[in-house]
C-alpha cells in the first residue's frame, strides 16, 4: 500500500503541475471533460488520496 500511495502521489503532484506548463498526461485528459474546476479537485483528491496512503501504511512492512 505504501507503494500505491507513493505512485498516486508523484502521478497526482506531476498531474498538477504539467497544466501549470501547458502539458496533460494522455491518461487523464478525460477528467477535461466536467470542466476546469472539477478537474482540479480530480487531481487534487488523487494527490490527497496518495498522500493519505503513503503518511499511514509507510512504517509498516
């Protein structure tokens, strides 16, 4: 679990900051689609979710 928050994290940090730039990542360009807001709370609660899971499960084995 450790591992999938650290991935969601980095995917949902990059995903933030590559529209600050001009970029999308090609997998998420479908979350466009409900608009600007929602797509930023998409990124956002895949940031949180990540960090979450990364905070909790990263002392356990």
């Amino acid at each position: 679990m450790k591992e999938l928050g650290l991935g969601l994290l980095i995917i949902g940090l990059v995903s933030l900051l590559l529209p600050l730039l001009g970029m999308k990542f090609m997998f998420l360009t479908w979350i466009d689609q409900w608009g600007n807001t929602v797509s930023w709370a998409i990124r956002g609660g895949i940031t949180a979710l990540g960090l979450l899971l990364f905070m909790v499960y990263r002392n356990r084995d």
